[in-house]
C-alpha cells in the first residue's frame, strides 16, 4: 500500500533521533510527534498486513482487496461495522507480542528510559468508523475472551503465585462491591442508545480509571487519523485539579475548558504525552475510519489511585521484554502500590469572555422573554442564559445577537462549559465545533437548535421560532 511506502520513505529519510524529555511530560505535560522512532517501517507493515487478513479471514478476500486499494481510512466502505471487535480482537492476537516488544525499543531507544521500567499489559486497538456510519451498527459481534489471554495470565500466575492469589481476590472484591452497588461507574447509561462503536471518549484523566501515576502514553497514528476524529489534548489544562462524574469517570460539569488541542497526524506518526493531560476523543464527524494503536509506558514502578473503580495492576517489565519473554507479568496490587500525583498542582484556569445569568422565566414561542440588559453581551464574550425549561446560549455577531441550545446534540453535554473564539464553540464533552454564525457543525447530524434574539429598548429578548 502507499501509506507503507510513505513510511519507509520517512525512516530512510529521517536520521537524527528526536530530542523526547521525559521529565518534561511527566511534570509539565509536554507532548510530542515523531516521525523517526523504533521499528517504524517493520512494524507499521506488520499491522496494515495483520489488518488486511484479518479482514480476508473474517469477511472475504475480495473485500481484503478492496481495503488494500482504498486504505484502511476506506475501511467502514467494505468492512462491517458488526464485526469490528471481530477485527480488533483477530488484531491483538496476531500483534500483541510484536506490540509489547515494540513499545519496549520505543522506551529504551527514544525516550531514553534508563534502568527498569514497565510495559502496562493493556493494549488498545482503536477502529472508529465515522459517527454516521457506526450510530447505524446492528447487533455487534463480540468475540470470546481470547483463549491465548488466558493461557498466558495462567502461565504467568504459575511462574508467580502472588499473581494467582491476587487474581481470585480481586474476582471476589468486584463481586462483592457489585453485589454491594459501591461502584458507581456505568458507560452504558452515559452513552443511552449509541452503538458502542459509535462511541467517545469524553475529557478525562487516566488516573481515574485506575491507570498509574507517572504513565507515558504512546498513540500511535496508524491511518486515517484527522482534526475531526483525533486525540484532543488540553495541556493548558495540565495539574489543574478537577472533579469527575464517577458514573461516566469523565470531566464534570461546570468545568470550564481551555482551547482543544486537536492532534492531526500523518499516518505512522507517534503521539508521547502523558495522561494525566486532561484528554478525550473527538466523534469521528470525518469520512474517514480512524485506526491507531495505544500503549502505555511507566519510567517507574507503577502506582495508583486507591479512589479508582478498578486499576490496571499486570505490566511487563522491560527486562522481561528485553529478552522476549511475553509469558511472564509483573503484578502491582493497588493497595500495596496506592501513592499520590507527583505532578505539583496548579491554580485553576477561569473560563474567559462567558457570562452567566439565571432567569425565572420560560422560553416559549408565544412570547418574549427579557434575560439581561443589551449592554451586558459583549462583542467577543458567550452568554450563559439559564431559563426555567431552557438552556440557551447567547453571541453578538455585529449588530446581531445568536441565540442557540446550550445542549449539545450529540451527548447532551452542556456547551456552557466549552471554549469558543470568534467563529465556534468547542463541545467540552467529544470535541465537535459549532458555528457560532449558524450553529452547524461539519457533521449533518449535529446542528445547535436556534432561538429567535433580539434587542429592544436597551435589553435582550428570548423567544421560541414559530
């Protein structure tokens, strides 16, 4: 395919080796894209190959074929988006040695990490079609929990029997807390109907999934990777200290968010941030399928939030790695393992240019409801109008005023909270940009329902469209 010779165009055209500081990402949140790092050529052939039977395999070789000619950016015009998990789970048995290994030389060789450091078991195979085709997927096919998963976690255990003994007490700790209702986490209810390939990621922290402290991610940009359906980072953002709703375990609300960072990226690029940057998914509103892969690297012995609903304990250790040895996992009980952020906090940011009033009256389309005095709408500045059955957001544009739903279409997540600059507000919840001009967005599914704004006599009217 193009995409493979592209980058083995780039490694031989690329031969200094990036400049990564690692103690950077760790207490500041910086970020980085490489184009040169280990591997690069040999692996990214290795996952477009996986990828193309996998789909022979599991669809035909014809459409195999069609996906080679197209790129996997192409992947949702043939493919299934039934069988999807299908793909991602036939992808991690062919690639999960291969991966672990890899990231293992991208620590060692391009983040400089010295000494041992540590390979979370967890990888992530992240295929999103774009939003209007995945919201139409039918009954999803999920594949068994890997026979191999589970021989390997049992060869492990009998090389370690801590690992065995922990496993059974975890089992009966999340039962017991389910049986309990103390866990408050449920995505289903956050996501309502949506297919779960049609889902997001929301802004959140990784910490408190029960990720560790100190982690360094690497997301990876396998194909179709673009501003409409990337990683969106706040780095801004960086040691703020903020709260999360525990039933989604994302961003709460009445947070203000600085200024998305929408990462773009060519295909075979490497995105290194840490993830305790607040960070989310933008919905895929783009043509294109978006394929990348995620690991996660730890410079230290892992340590975890003992506040999360469940944590990510199994790792590999680069000495392990290092010699191939993939049957054997390193496990770091949390509560033996518990610590704090190392990162030094930071004064929270205030939301900027947004003004909020609360009305005790009601939006209707048979009469005009007064919300503040003309003069407090600035050029520049959203206004937050809170009614009694409406939520409404307000923009000067010249000699005109917008008014439109605060709640965004997609989710339902209040835009009161998310950036703008003169042209859009950014959803704080899955990245989309609205117009602030019309309230449209790049996705025909997502436009902000718009209110009728008026000025008169030195105040601001409300009303319903007929």
């Amino acid at each position: 395919m193009s995409e493979i010779r592209e980058v083995e165009k780039a490694d031989m055209l690329t031969t200094a080796k990036p400049e990564v500081d690692v103690p950077a990402i760790l207490s500041e949140g910086a970020y980085y894209i490489l184009d040169d790092y280990a591997l690069r050529a040999e692996m990214y052939a290795k996952v477009v190959t996986a990828f193309l039977d996998g789909v022979a395999q599991l669809e035909s070789a014809s459409c195999a074929k069609k996906v080679e000619e197209g790129g996997l950016g192409q992947l949702h015009k043939h493919f299934p988006v039934e069988k999807i998990h299908l793909l991602e789970s036939f992808l991690h048995n062919r690639l999960r040695n291969d991966l672990y290994y890899w990231s293992y030389k991208v620590g060692r060789e391009n983040l400089d990490l010295k000494g041992t450091f540590y390979l979370d078991h967890l990888i992530m195979l992240r295929i999103h079609y774009p939003f209007l085709v995945a919201r139409e997927a039918g009954e999803v096919i999920d594949p068994p929990y890997p026979l191999t998963e589970r021989l390997g976690l049992a060869i492990s255990a009998l090389k370690n029997w801590r690992l065995l003994g922990h496993y059974f007490k975890k089992r009966k700790d999340k039962k017991l807390a389910e049986k309990n209702k103390t866990i408050a986490y449920d995505a289903i209810s956050y996501h309502g109907n949506l297919p779960v390939p049609a889902r997001a990621h929301a802004a959140h922290v990784d910490t408190w999934y029960g990720h560790s402290y100190d982690g360094v991610n690497l997301w990876w940009s396998i194909q179709g990777v673009n501003e409409d359906n990337t990683v969106i980072l706040y780095p801004d953002m960086f040691g703020q200290k903020v709260d999360y709703n525990p039933v989604s375990m994302y961003l709460a609300e009445g947070i203000p968010v600085t200024r998305p960072v929408k990462v773009a990226m060519k295909p075979g690029q490497l995105l290194v941030f840490n993830p305790e940057t607040l960070h989310g998914t933008q919905v895929n509103i783009s043509d294109e399928t978006r394929v990348a892969i995620t690991t996660r690297l730890n410079p230290h012995t892992p340590r975890f939030n003992s506040d999360a609903p469940f944590n990510f304990e199994h790792w590999y250790s680069s000495d392990d790695l290092a010699k191939k040895k993939f049957s054997k996992i390193s496990v770091f009980p949390a509560k033996k393992h518990h610590g704090e952020p190392s990162i030094v906090e930071r004064p929270a940011i205030k939301a900027e240019r947004t003004v909020k009033i609360k009305c005790a009256g009601r939006l209707s389309a048979d009469e005009a409801v007064e919300v503040c005095q003309a003069a407090d709408l600035r050029a520049g500045e959203k206004m937050s109008v809170t009614l009694e059955n409406a939520k409404v957001l307000l923009w000067r544009d010249g000699d005109e005023i917008r008014a439109y739903s605060r709640i965004c279409p997609h989710l339902g997540v209040d835009l009161e909270d998310g950036y703008h600059d003169d042209a859009q507000i950014f959803c704080p919840g899955h990245g989309i940009a609205y117009a602030l001009r019309d309230g449209s967005s790049k996705c025909a599914a997502f436009k902000l329902r718009q209110f009728k704004a008026y000025e008169e006599g030195g105040a601001l009217y409300l009303q319903k469209n007929n």
